[in-house]
C-alpha cells in the first residue's frame, strides 16, 4: 500500500506499461484510476466514469493492489475508509500513474528513495524536487 498527499485536482492508479501516454489515464482499457476534480471524486477506466462518495477534506489517498484477489482499492489514508474498488483481472504487470494539477505531489510508500530524487535534505519528510523521465513534479520520501 502507498499513501499519497495532495492539494487541489489528481487522479492516481495503476496502469499497464503499455498504456498511452499521450491521454488521460482511466480513458482507455489499460488504466484505472481514482481521481478528484473541483468537488467531485469519481473512478474511471476504459472512458466509463462513475461519482463515488468521498470527504472534500480527503488529502492522503491509499491505494491497494491485491493481484492474487483481482482487487484495486481506494482508501481514506487517514481513517482507514474505503472509497471504492476495481475488481479486475490484471493480465499483465502494472505501475502506478499519478497526474496532478497545480501543486505537487508527495508518495510515501517505505520503499527506497529513487536515484532522480535527491534526498540530501530532507527534513520533516520533505525532499528536493528532481526531474524525472517518469514523472512531473514529484517528490518522494521514506
């Protein structure tokens, strides 16, 4: 499981590395994702799109794969409440896929710090942002 904090407009979810990268992630059959747009929190995947309920005031979303359960869920980082879940046969490996709007975007998954972000001065969990070949804005700690 991973936690990520935002501000503002996201979505986030996993996708098949196959999954184009020159749209919206959720608009097409190889991603699903969760995401918050004004005050609305919806699902898509494959261009199908579906409002699910969530607390305006949600700022750490916490997303669980469960491959073996053929499960993707979304969570209330926070109080631990569940928001809603995908059930789907992944056929091949997926990767996380974030886009945000605006602000920027911190993962804190207990995973090693990637070798394009600098973390020489972290403190109070906040890392330098690096560019990246993978991801715009991101910052990351451990």
């Amino acid at each position: 499981m991973f936690k990520i904090c935002f501000l503002f407009r996201y979505a986030l979810g996993v996708a098949y590395k196959s999954a184009p990268k020159n749209e919206w992630s959720g608009k097409n059959s190889s991603s699903w994702v969760f995401s918050r747009c004004n005050n609305n929190f919806l699902v898509r995947h494959n261009n199908k799109e579906s409002i699910v309920e969530a607390s305006l005031q949600l700022r750490r979303v916490g997303v669980l794969l469960d491959y073996d359960n053929n499960a993707l869920s979304f969570y209330d980082a926070m109080n631990s409440q569940h928001i809603y879940t995908f059930d789907v046969s992944f056929l091949l490996p997926v990767a996380p896929t974030f886009m945000i709007w605006n602000k920027s975007l911190m993962i804190m998954s207990g995973l090693p710090v990637p070798d394009f972000v600098d973390c020489s001065e972290q403190q109070e969990g906040i890392c330098r942002q690096q560019d990246s070949p993978y991801v715009s804005g991101m910052k990351s700690c451990h």
